[in-house]
C-alpha cells in the first residue's frame, strides 16, 4: 500500500468518526428537545373548543349528541369559539348553553359552533329559524278548556277543532241557533306557548295563545276559521306505531265533522213522535192509480 493510499484511509475514517459524532449530537439534541415538549403539554391544559360532531342543517334543533369537543391550535382560538371551561359544575358538560338552540345556517361536521351561526331561544329571530323552510307561523286564541288545560307544549301535535254558531230551521220551521263543528286541520306542530318556545319547569299552565307551524294555504283557513267561530285544539299522542300513522295519513284526506242534532237529539225526537212523518207511495195498477201511506 502506498503512502497516498494511507493517508486517504486515514481521512476517510476520521470524517466517518466525525460524521458519526455529530449524528449522535444531534439526536441526543433532538430527544431532549421532545422530552422538553411533551413535559409542557402535560403541565399545560390542552384547549378544547365545542364542535359538531355531525353536520347541523338551518332550522334544526342542537342535541346533547350532536356537539362535542375537540383539540383545537390554541393560535386558531378567536373570539367566537367556545372554549371548554377548565372547571365544569357537577353534572354538566359544558354544551349547555347550546342544547336546545336552533342552527342559523348549515354547520358541518367538525365546523365550530359559535353563537354567530346560533340562534338562542328568546333571541330575535328564534321563531323564524326554527319554521320549516315554506311553512308559515299563526297564533289561535284559547282558553283554559279550548286549550286542553295547558297540557300542550312546543313540540307537541294536535288538530284544530273548529266550532260555528250560526241561525237555521229546526224541523217544525222554526228559526233557531244552531252549531256545527268539524276537524280544520290535523297533525299541526305546536311552536310555541304564549311568548315562549320551551317549558323550562315543566309545569302545567293555563295559556291564552298557541302558536302551531301550518302552510300558507292552512294560514288562510285558520285566518278565516278565527272570524267564523272559535278553534279548539285535540292533542295527539307521543307514542304512535306504524299502523296509526297510515291512518293518519288516510285521515288527512277525510273530512270529520259534528251538527248539533248529532249532540242533543231530544227537541228533534219530541217533535218527532208529536208529528209523526209520513211516506207516500203510488201505486199503478192497469190504468188505475192509488195512493198508499204509512
């Protein structure tokens, strides 16, 4: 071997030994420097911000399930989010302040929810955000039997009842009142009680206006029905199977209605067996004609 070879031997294996040191140096630098960030994450509370965790329609309700929180860059943080308290109060979560709320505009899954894009009950604009897009919004005057004690609630389905009192002949020809009554609408969604949209407490109460969701052309008929006579509510039932909502649907299409004579039939019986009714009939025989009662 020569002595040039000897000497590129030799720089060859020093450069390798001080590649392989500052290798070393550098991952014993990198490892501490690891070591220091995750000792700040686990001194240092994470930032948590309230999410949907599935996406929120324009119109809908907020439910406990549908929110959650998430990490979040605590740089990306604005003021609009709502940020995980570090101490929560015992049985909550920190969503409360959402459930129930209605989404103002579409929120996508993962999105933040902020109160810009929420709209709380009591808000302006609670009621318009929470119709059903093309639907409209009337209130019914009732009373304490008309509005079934104020067993109803926002959320609940009911009928409109409509009552008409109105002058007419009996069967003697005598003028006198007369009443008729017949199902306006069905399955109609109460919005709201009087001025509110929710029964924080639960209680019963009696109500002076119910304000339910209808369509356009419902509200023309519950406008009209409001200056023939009086509205009265019918509440549906929680619970209803399959075979019940068929009928229901088979309903819809039905027209039910009551005369006062199917109510209180005693005046008309009097009148009845005091002057009996007669049929006629004629009868032909060849070219003769007789007339026979009974």
């Amino acid at each position: 071997m020569t002595l040039r070879n000897v000497l590129l031997l030799v720089s060859a294996l020093g450069a390798a030994g001080m590649t392989a040191v500052f290798a070393k140096s550098w991952l014993s630098a990198e490892r501490a420097a690891n070591k220091q960030v995750l000792a700040v994450e686990k001194t240092e509370p994470k930032t948590m911000v309230l999410v949907a965790s599935e996406t929120l329609t324009a119109g809908s309700f907020v439910q406990d399930k549908q929110l959650k929180w998430q990490v979040w860059p605590k740089d990306g943080v604005t003021d609009g989010f709502h940020v995980k308290p570090k101490k929560l109060e015992k049985g909550k979560n920190g969503k409360e302040v959402f459930i129930g709320a209605v989404a103002r505009t579409t929120i996508n899954a993962g999105e933040p929810v902020t109160n810009k894009r929420i709209v709380h009950p009591g808000d302006r604009g609670f009621l318009a955000a929470v119709l059903t897009p093309g639907q409209r919004a009337v209130s019914v005057p009732v009373n304490t039997t008309t509005g079934i004690s104020g067993f109803v609630f926002p959320g609940d389905k009911v009928d409109l009842l409509l009552t008409v009192k109105f002058k007419g002949k009996n069967r003697a020809g005598k003028e006198t009142t007369r009443y008729f009554s017949e199902t306006l609408m069905r399955d109609i969604r109460v919005l709201a009680i009087d001025q509110k949209i929710e029964n924080a407490d639960g209680k019963v109460k009696p109500i002076k206006t119910v304000t339910v969701e209808v369509s356009p052309k419902q509200a023309e008929s519950v406008a009209i029905a409001l200056n023939m006579g009086s509205i009265s509510l019918s509440l549906h039932s929680l619970a209803q199977d399959e075979m019940e909502l068929k009928l229901a649907d088979l309903r819809k299409a039905e027209k039910s209605y009551t005369l006062d004579r199917d109510v209180y039939f005693m005046n008309q019986g009097a009148k009845k067996s005091a002057a009996p009714r007669t049929h006629r009939v004629d009868i032909l025989r060849g070219d003769k004609a007789e007339k026979a009662k009974f």
